[in-house]
C-alpha cells in the first residue's frame, strides 16, 4: 500500500514539475528574481558558510568585493533551481543552444576506439545540464557506449523519483555511487564502453579521506581519490569539463582530456590534477561555483586525534 501511495504521489509530483517546466525561460527568471530576494535577504540561506568559505578562498578581497561575490552567488543559485526545473521539458535544440560542447569530436574517438571515460567537473556554471552532452555526443559516437551520471539518493523518496526521472530524460543513465564500479563492471562484461560523470569537489566522509591538498587557498583540504583508483584500475582515459558561464542561463563545456594512460601517472597525481583546474575554473569567475556548502568541515588536526590509517583504511582511533 506504502509504494502505491509513493506512486500516486510521485506522479502528482512529477506532472506538476512537468506543468511549471513548460512556462517560458523568462518567466523561469522572474521567478529566479523572486526567489533571490527571499533566499538572499529574507531566509540569509547558509549565509554564515558562504561568507566563510568565500573569505577563507579569497583573504587578499575587500569586503566590499565579497559581498558583490555573496549576492552574485545567490543570484547565480536562484537561476540553477529555475534551469532545474525548465531542463524537464526543454527541447533539443534549445538546451544545444544554451549548453555548448567544445572538444566532442575527441571524446567520440575515446570512446570509439573501445576506451572508457570518466568525465571529472564540478558543482560549477549548471551542473544539471551538463548531462546534454549526450545530443552532442550519440551522433559522433559508432559503437554501444553506455552513458550516464552519479547521483546522490535524496532523502524524500518522491522527489528524488522526479529528480532522476528529470536528469535522465536525454538518454543517459543515473547511477548511485554505491553502484558506480557494478555498472561500469557490469557493461565492461557486456562489452559497452562507458562515459560517465563525477563531481569531485565536495567534502568527503572521515572514512573516505585519503589524501589531502591546497584548494583555494585552504593548506589541509581532504578530497575524494575513489574516482582515481576506478580510472587507475579499468585503465579509463580521464576527462575534464572545463565550464564558462557566457550568459543567463548560457554555458560553454570545453573537454580537457587528463590522461588516456592512467598506468603513466602516480598516486594521487590524477587527483591534484583534477583540483587544480577545478581551482582555474573557479577562480575565472567564483560566483557560480556552489558556495553553500560547508567544504572544509572536516581539518586535519581532527583527523590525526580521531583517526589512524591501517594498511590503507581509515579507522577510529578507539579500535586500537
């Protein structure tokens, strides 16, 4: 009865999402006005962490200047909820129009040839569309290459249903990350090569931290290195998404290809590469990375009293 209930509502749900996807792109945006000021001004949405972060990154930037960032942030955030929520029913050639790819014809070769991909970006410009890829990429591409993207489960079982349903609609495949290395194994047996897509730029659980770097101007940052050692051990070529805001609700991906012989590369290397563009990218324009997230949590003095590292796992200090 509980899932025929979830049912009900998810397609009440998603019909409605559905209904408010077809309004016109600057009715989105007077919406995305709207929501600013109340977000911004009224509900200060993890005000506190975003000026933290945005003054730890950028100590040398007046106040002045940080608080432009701060109100661009917002601004910027307001309108990804917005393209969210238009991306459910836009067409083809109107998302081709609003999210170009620079460097397809290199990527189609990749993947031609047999070669993986993993496609490393992060919560920069409009994550959401970057999963259009697959109109710029299918008719380039001459085998059975499976797509797709990670995503992290929501807690509402409903809208997490719409969400998927949303992200999946141009052809490519949700993948939890519970499931990554099942899936690309499983197509891997199948003999499909696979592109799929991992935002890299979060903080990591205590369990999960194996390395750690300087990332705007922060010493001690502890990043993700799962997505190094899936490269690493079914020899994917590597793939950054170098991504430029041009425009309201206009964007320009540019293909970076890291490596297609991770064997060539040392531990962590691919890792420290990643962020390091990450980095370019978001110093060229900081407002539209996704500020709101509370990145350095987690400090290296916490971990050393906590935690102790054995035969490379990460465990708690009270199971000696």
């Amino acid at each position: 009865m509980k899932k025929v209930f979830q049912n009900i509502a998810f397609w009440i749900a998603y019909g409605a999402w559905y209904a408010l996807s077809l309004l016109p792109m600057w009715m989105h945006y007077l919406f995305s006005d709207i929501l600013y000021l109340i977000v911004a001004y009224v509900l200060h949405y993890r005000h506190r962490v975003v000026w933290k972060n945005l003054k730890g990154a950028y100590p040398d930037k007046s106040d002045k200047e940080l608080k432009a960032l701060q109100r661009q942030f917002y601004r910027h955030f307001c309108d990804i909820l917005v393209e969210t929520v238009k991306y459910t029913s836009i067409t083809d050639g109107n998302i081709m129009r609003r999210m170009t790819f620079k460097g397809s014809e290199q990527v189609a070769e990749i993947l031609n040839s047999g070669q993986s991909v993993a496609l490393l970006l992060g919560h920069y410009g409009n994550w959401e569309w970057v999963s259009s890829l697959v109109l710029w990429l299918r008719p380039l591409i001459t085998n059975n290459t499976v797509m797709g993207q990670i995503y992290h489960p929501l807690e509402n079982e409903v809208m997490n249903r719409v969400v998927l349903k949303a992200r999946s609609r141009m052809g490519s495949d949700n993948v939890s990350k519970k499931e990554t290395l099942r899936w690309i194994l499983g197509n891997k047996r199948e003999g499909r090569p696979t592109i799929l897509g991992y935002i890299n730029d979060q903080v990591p659980k205590w369990e999960n931290i194996h390395h750690w770097l300087t990332f705007l101007n922060h010493p001690d940052t502890p990043v993700f290195t799962g997505i190094e050692r899936i490269v690493h051990s079914q020899n994917q070529a590597a793939v950054y998404v170098d991504v430029k805001r041009v425009g309201r609700g206009r964007y320009q991906c540019e293909y970076q290809v890291i490596t297609r012989d991770p064997s060539t590369m040392g531990e962590f290397e691919l890792t420290d590469i990643y962020f390091k563009l990450m980095e370019q990218t978001i110093n060229r324009a900081p407002q539209y990375w996704l500020w709101s997230h509370n990145r350095w949590k987690r400090t290296r003095e916490e971990f050393d009293r906590r935690f102790k590292v054995v035969n490379g796992r990460v465990m708690p200090k009270s199971e000696e």
